[in-house]
C-alpha cells in the first residue's frame, strides 16, 4: 500500500485490450518482491539501469482528495504545509 493512500481502494479495476489465447492471470505483487526477482534474474540489466540513472519518480499533490488514487496530499502525508520541511 502506497504511504499516500491511508485505505485500501474498494474497488480495482483492471483491463486487458489482447487476452491470452488460454489461462493468463494478473499477479499483485509488493514493488520491492519485484526489484528483488529482477536483482536474481536479470542482474546485468539492473547493473545497467543503475549505471543509468534510472529513476522512477510519484508527484503528489498537496491536498488529500480521496476521490483520486492518489489519496492522501504530501501536506497530509507529512504534516506540514511548508515545502521545504516535507524535503527534509
């Protein structure tokens, strides 16, 4: 659960525009489950994205809105509404 959302969604939604020709599934897994299968599996591609820079970055806004999936505002989140003392 992201530490931007206090509750879990009630509702998920998920798509598919080309299914399988038989079976398929769709897995939820942790984040860090997959950054550890990617370490073990593909060790030279993970060396390279380190070596790259390779950075995945969240924008949240500063108010909570929990109509969105972004949830809880980064004021919310770390109790401030000073932007610099969130950076801290």
């Amino acid at each position: 659960l992201n530490n931007q959302i206090k509750e879990y969604p009630k509702k998920v939604i998920l798509f598919c525009e080309i299914p399988p020709p038989e079976g398929g599934e769709t897995p939820f897994v942790p984040s860090f489950r997959v950054t550890e299968r990617m370490i073990e599996e593909f060790p030279e591609e993970v060396k390279k994205m380190e070596e790259k820079g390779l950075k995945y970055s969240f924008t949240a806004p500063s108010n909570s809105d929990r109509t969105s999936m972004r949830g809880r505002g980064w004021e919310d989140a770390f109790g401030t509404s000073d932007p610099k003392e969130a950076e801290k």
